[in-house]
C-alpha cells in the first residue's frame, strides 16, 4: 500500500513538472473534447443555445465596462439604493438562488445538481421566481450549466419558454493538476486556448464554483472590471437568513437552506483540484496580464479580503 501510495506521488510530481507543461495542455485538452461531446448531446436533447461568441456579444451590447457578480453572502445586506443603482448601471449576473432577490440584474446563473430524484423545494422555488422575472423582465439572459444527462434536466432550474431565446448552457472541465506551481503555469494559458477556441467548443474551465466560471466569462465577453459582490466563501449565513435581512426576503428562509456555522465547501478541495480561494486568487492576478481587465470585492467580510483589492464605489463602501 506504501508502495504505491509512493508511486503515484512519483507519477504526480512527474506529470506537474515544467518538462511536462506542454503535455497538460494537450491532456486537458482531450478532457475538454470530451466534455464538448456530453454538452453537445445534451443541448441537442433539450434543444438549448450553446453558450458563444455571441453570448458574450450580447452581454456588451448595454456597453458596459463593468461587471458584477451578485452571490448570497450576508455581506448583500450592506449594499446601499445608490449601490443597486450603480450596480443597475453596469452588467450583473445574479448565482442560483439571487433569483428570489428583489433587485433584478441582467443574467442569472443556474447549475442542476444531477441527482435521480424529483426536483428539490430549492429548485422549485428558483424556477417560480424565475417564471415572475421573465414576465417582468424578458431580456434577462440564463447561463446554464449542463445537467449530466438530459434525463436530468428537472434538477435544475425551469426556464420559461419566453426565455429559452435568451438561454445559453456549457460545459464545465476541473484542471487536472493539483500544484499551486501547475496553476500558475497552466491556467493562464488554458484561458487563452479556450477563448480561442471556443466557437464549437462551449466549456468552460471550472473548479467547482459558479462564481469561477463567471469571472471567466466576464474575462471573455471583454470586462474591464468583475465585482464580486456578497462572494464571502466563509461560514455566514445567506443573506436572506441573517438578522438584518430585508423582509421582502424573510420567505426565502424555508426554501433554502444551510447549516449553520458550517464551513463554506468551495473552500474545500475533497472533490476540486484546488480550493477557490486559490483559484481566484490566480484568477484576479492573471485578468491584468492577459485580459487587461481587474478583480475587486465589492462587499467587505469575503475570505478573500487582501487577495482581491476592493472596488471604489462611486458613493464610497459600505
């Protein structure tokens, strides 16, 4: 058991060495048309738009410079009217459940769980607030990441059929490294060879976390500036659960839930090569040197606070 416990170190260390850089990118690479595979089949099946070019073209036709990503931290509760109207001003895609929040952004993410069961109180809560804003709201653009099937396209969120236009889904690959030396190595190139090659080939590079992929589509619609605004990846609670929640969010606290004081999971690297932390903290230095673009924390109390410099609001932080 020693034995090979040593030997696949040995393998390990071999496969992330800088001899082998060449080689990751062309063994990534194969993952990655793969992964194009299963998204094509799936969107044939469900007869959804593959994410592209033209997605990204979209989310710049309001010619905005700046993006913001909007999670469920608790750290939400501190935003100001005047910041929702700066906010309003830029480009904003709401995570998963921001959908029952009451400020409506441009785009909302949604990734299915693809387990074998009926939907979850959570998904059907996320899909009748989604049928509201689609009445109210019928420019608002999805970004989908593909069930593993589309047997299980009821694990995720419903889209309304005046919306479907406006629906783009991808696929997702992890990097296959485990080093903090193989990701500052890889990751900035493989951004470059998915950009490049992304016409046909609707994947993104992931590690286990929507806000990943969104700040790497932010990157390739051409963002100067990503916002993360309530990305906290701590133990506090959801915004609707904390105390100085706003009423009109009060309801949420039945449908989605969380265990209290429980570590956030994207930090954890049990099913993800590296911890998010990590992986966005490459991010926020890579965006400047190959994207001429910058990461900054729009609400205090993230866990990155000191990895991403903040954001200068126009009516100042809170």
């Amino acid at each position: 058991m020693k034995s090979s416990s040593s030997a696949r170190d040995l393998a390990r260390g071999i496969y992330e060495s800088s001899s082998l850089a060449r080689f990751r990118g062309w063994h990534y690479k194969q993952h990655v048309d793969r992964e194009a595979l299963r998204t094509k089949s799936v969107l044939q099946a469900v007869e959804f738009n593959p994410l592209t070019r033209d997605a990204f073209a979209l989310m710049r036709g309001k010619e905005a410079r700046t993006l913001f990503i909007l999670g469920s931290g608790s750290s939400i509760n501190s935003l100001t009217k005047d910041k929702f109207e700066e906010i309003k001003g830029g480009y904003s895609i709401g995570l998963n459940a921001w959908v029952s929040h009451t400020f409506v952004p441009d785009a909302y993410s949604f990734e299915s769980d693809s387990i074998p069961a009926p939907p979850s109180l959570e998904i059907n809560s996320m899909s009748e607030a989604l049928g509201k804003r689609a009445l109210s709201h019928p420019d608002t653009m999805l970004l989908l990441l593909r069930p593993k099937s589309a047997q299980l396209l009821h694990r995720m969120v419903e889209v309304p059929q005046t919306l479907r236009d406006r629906a783009f889904m991808y696929g997702r690959q992890n990097l296959l490294s485990r080093t903090d030396w193989a990701l500052r190595k890889d990751l900035g190139r493989f951004l470059v060879d998915r950009l490049e090659d992304f016409g046909g080939m609707p994947v993104l590079i992931d590690n286990g976390a929507s806000v990943v992929r969104m700040i790497e589509i932010g990157l390739f619609a051409g963002f100067k500036e990503i916002v993360l605004v309530g990305i906290d990846l701590n133990s506090s609670r959801y915004f609707w659960e904390a105390p100085d929640a706003a009423a009109d969010h009060h309801d949420m606290r039945s449908s989605f839930r969380r265990p209290k004081n429980s570590k956030h999971d994207t930090l954890e690297t049990i099913d993800r090569p590296y911890s998010n932390f990590l992986f966005i903290k490459e991010l926020a230095l890579l965006a400047p040197k190959v994207f001429n673009a910058n990461l900054y924390l729009g609400t205090e109390g993230s866990s990155l606070a000191g990895a991403l410099p903040r954001y200068h609001w126009t009516t100042g932080l809170p």
